[in-house]
C-alpha cells in the first residue's frame, strides 16, 4: 500500500505537457521538397560565393619585406649586432591608386604569442591602473616582475616588455622632393581595451604614478612617454601599445600601425614612386622571425580573403552535384513504382 501511494505520488501530473500530448510538427521529406531545396541552397551560396570572390580580388594588398636578410636589401646594414639608431629606407612605387582609406600594418612571422606561459605573462590590475600593483606587481609577469636592482617594473610581463618598437615615416617622392604621408595612430585599438580594459592611474602628471618603478627592460622609453604630446594617447592607453597586448592566434600576424586617410590623401594613396623611413629596432632573426609592412584597403567583407568566396563556391557546388545525383537516383528507383 505505501509503495502504491510514493508511485502515485512521483506520478508526473496528467497534463498534455508532462504527459507528451502536445501537437507537434515533424517534417515529411521527400524528393520533391529535397531536391529543390538542395538546388536554392546550391544556388544562393554560389551567389555569395561569387559576390565575396569578385569583391575580395578587388582588395588592393601591397606587402614588403624588410627583415634585412640578404645583402641586397635596404635594411641588412640594420641585422648587426652592434648597430643601434639604425634607418633604413625602403624604396618602392604604386601603379594605380590606393582607393580610399589605406591601411598600414606590420606583421611579423613565426613569431607564438599564443604560447600560454607568455600569455599570462601580465598584471591585469596593474595595466587597469592600481597604484598598488605598481609597487608589488603580480607574480603572473614572470620572470618580468623586478628587474636587477629590485625595482617593479611597469607595465610588467613578457607581452609588454616584447613590445614592437620599430617606427614608419612614409614620403612620397614627387619631382625630387620627398612629401611625409601623415599616419593617422588614433582608433586602431579595440574600443574596449582603450575604454574599460586598460586606465592610467589618476595622477597628474601621469610621471608621478610610475615614482620608484622601472620601465620594462627592452623598452627604450618609459610607458608615460609613449606620446607626451597627446594625454589620451599615453601610458596604458597608448592606441600602438593597445594593440600590441590584444595578442595573435597565429604564429604569422599582422597588427594595425596606422591609418592614410587625411589631406590630399583622403581618397586613397595615388600612384607614385614612394620612400619608407624604418627605425629597425626590432630583433627577429635569434628565432627565424621575418618582419614586413602591408598597405591595404578593405570593402564590405572587409580585407583581403579569397578562402571565404572559395568555400562559399566550393559548398555550393557541392549542394548542386548532390542535388544531381539524388535526382538520378530518384528517378531510376522511384519513378517505376509511382506509375
């Protein structure tokens, strides 16, 4: 009697929810309905496919190399181990025009910032503008947390004292003179890393809140000195040194340096002969790292991406020739029974 009563009483109420009566729907596939629609699925992404083909192939890319390793080029004078302060300049020319807002990235190759123990390698609450973690950085930024003398270094950690510090002036050569291509540096950076992400500790001068610290050991500057002319654009929320921390997935990357899009050259770069001022500061060959500039425009899609289109066509034909052969096949087995 007691057993019958816990059944009744772990019974699921008799309603058509608990109960599985609901009204369902359940679709009855045929030829008539799969084959068609494998046909519009072919169809359409075949039309994406093209539409993203044509538009990235009309994506202008231009990429230079300048790691300096063979004697011919502008920079191997820059590889030597006792050269410092070194300028090299790259020469090169543009057949049509760059149209509209070109983009200026360096990239770097074989280069593994997402190797974990590098990763983590930084004080989230130091770069958020803690004073506290000033003076006792977090034992994450290993082995970059006291340099020599004891003293805390900030911004502490592997990604900030590896930051790329080789700097671009580009001049268009016009009937002998050269003339500077301004880069515009403000707004390459995620909107969150510069807005919530990474503060500057409120103290002003932004000098006063790095007192009895050290800058990280391979930078030539200390982080308040990022870019003393603009207040916005200094210490943690410096737009190259933002970008810099947004680490890469790939061991071959390219981060955004700048913008050409002001004065007379706000519909894009126009052909011409053109001059590139490298300070090479930067070592990538002690691990078979290679260094480049790449000037791009985007579109719609964005930049440059062929694989997109490729799959999108590759896909569709694929629903296509399927649809074929469920045709062939529906028609050898099924059509004898319905007559």
């Amino acid at each position: 009697m007691v057993k019958e009563e816990q059944e009744l009483a772990n019974r699921p109420d008799n309603t058509a929810f608990t109960q599985q009566r609901l009204p369902a729907w359940q679709p009855m596939l045929s030829a008539g309905i799969v084959i068609p629609g494998f046909v519009l699925i072919g169809l359409a992404f075949i039309g994406i496919g093209v539409a993203l083909f044509v538009t990235s192939r009309s994506i202008q890319v231009l990429e230079l190399d300048y790691t300096g390793v063979g004697q011919n080029s502008p920079c191997y004078k820059c590889t030597y181990p006792n050269v410092s302060n070194c300028v090299c300049d790259l020469d090169f020319s543009i057949d049509s025009l760059f149209k509209g807002t070109v983009f200026f990235y360096y990239g770097l190759s074989n280069y593994f910032q997402n190797f974990r123990k590098y990763g983590v390698s930084k004080d989230d609450v130091q770069l958020s503008g803690d004073l506290t973690n000033f003076k006792s950085p977090s034992d994450t930024c290993s082995p970059y947390v006291y340099d020599s003398n004891n003293q805390p270094i900030v911004p502490c950690g592997s990604i900030a004292n590896s930051m790329f510090n080789d700097t671009f002036q580009l001049f268009q050569k016009i009937n002998g003179t050269k003339t500077l291509v301004p880069f515009d540096g403000k707004g390459i950076a995620w909107w969150t890393d510069y807005n919530i992400k990474y503060r500057n500790p409120s103290v002003t001068p932004l000098k006063n809140a790095f007192n009895s610290t050290v800058k990280p050991i391979f930078w030539s500057k200390p982080a308040y000195d990022l870019d003393i002319s603009d207040p916005a654009n200094n210490g943690f929320i410096n737009q190259n040194f933002l970008v810099w921390m947004r680490r890469a997935a790939l061991p071959n990357f390219r981060k955004l340096y700048g913008r050409i899009d002001e004065g007379v050259y706000a519909q894009g770069l126009p052909a011409g002969n053109y001059s590139l001022a490298i300070a090479y500061n930067y070592p990538v060959l002690s691990f078979d790292g290679r260094k480049k500039v790449v000037f791009s425009n985007v579109s719609w899609m964005g930049g440059k991406n062929e694989f997109l289109g490729i799959a999108y066509l590759v896909i569709g034909s694929l629903c296509i020739l399927m649809s074929i052969v469920m045709l062939i096949v529906y028609a050898k087995f099924k059509f004898p029974e319905e007559d």
